[in-house]
C-alpha cells in the first residue's frame, strides 16, 4: 500500500504540475508598456535660413536661426532663437526676433513663443515702428499677429501699450483689448 499511496501522491504532484504550466502558458501576460519617449525630429538643421513664399510666389516671410527641427508627426517646425523677417501688404519690411517660434506644416501660421520684438523698417513712406510683447501668433500669408500679453507699440510720434492685441497689417488695423494708454510725443522742429 506504500507503494500504490506513494505512486498517487507522485501521480497527483505531476498532475497539478502539468495545470499549473498550463495555466501559466495559457493566461493572457500583461504587455509591459513600451517605451514613448519625445517625439523625435526627422531632420534638424543648424545655421539656417527659410524663405517661405506666399501663393503668389512673393516672400511671404523668412525665418532664419541657429537651429531648426521639423517634426515628422505634423511636419511643422520648431526653431531656436529664430530672426524673422515679414511683407505688410504694402510692401513694408518687419524685422524680428522672439525666443523660440513654431511653424505649422503650411506656412501659415507662425506663432513666436517667449520675448518677442519687431520692428517696422522705415522707407520713405512709412516712419519706423517697434512692437515688444510676448506669445506672438502670426498668421503671414494673411498678414495678421494676435497676443493675449502686455504690448508696447513706438512709434517716433507715441508709444502706445495695453494687454491683448490683435492687428492686421494689411488693412493697417491694431486692436488693443485692454489696458490700453497711449502717450503722444511732440514733434521736433529743426531750427532755420
């Protein structure tokens, strides 16, 4: 009887053995999560210039900076540091430079992200304007610029400031939303 109570519990052990291999082989394993991380640049350039022309085939603006990275997942692009120049729709040259800026996959939005200054290059026959804000959204092909941020517009006549503006530089439109003062500065007369 030895023999045979030896030989079930033997019988029994490889049994619940075999299950519990079964059982382990069988049952769905939970899937470590695999590792995301950043989205990763296809390309990246550094000591650049873009020129991106509007429909008609004119400069509709140029970024250029010391590094530049497009992003494959919406193909937009993300530059450092970027100067940035910009056509009104008479023509008029504005200069810039922001901290960081985004570009969208078509060009049409540009949004200058950080400390952002433009400047109105004077011609003869516009006087120089100086713009200083923050979170700048521009729209070039459009010729539009919206913040939500404190504004400082100068012009050799004013200074204009106020939080929030939105303007378009074709129609020669500035909106500011709140906060707004202006301060006329006299005019210099030469002396004959």
């Amino acid at each position: 009887m030895e023999r045979k109570t030896l030989a079930t519990i033997f019988t029994l052990a490889v049994l619940a053995l075999g299950a519990q291999t079964l059982v382990w082989i069988f049952r769905p394993h939970e899937q470590a999560p695999a590792f995301v991380g950043p989205p990763r640049s296809d390309y990246t350039l550094t000591n650049f210039t873009v020129d991106a022309l509007g429909d008609n085939g004119k400069l509709s603006f140029s970024v250029s900076g010391p590094r530049l990275t497009h992003k494959d997942e919406d193909s937009s692009v993300y530059v450092d540091t970027p100067d940035y120049v910009m056509l009104d729709n008479s023509g008029n040259l504005w200069k810039g430079k922001s901290d960081t800026a985004w570009v969208n996959k078509d060009g049409t939005i540009m949004k200058l992200q950080g400390h952002v200054q433009m400047h109105r290059q004077p011609s003869t026959k516009v006087q120089p304007v100086d713009i200083v804000t923050s979170d700048l959204t521009t729209w070039p092909k459009d010729k539009k610029m919206e913040t939500a941020a404190a504004i400082t517009l100068t012009d050799p006549d004013s200074i204009l400031s106020g939080v929030g503006m939105k303007s378009d530089l074709g129609l020669k439109v500035l909106e500011l939303f709140a906060n707004a003062h202006s301060t006329l500065q006299p005019r210099h007369r030469d002396a004959n």
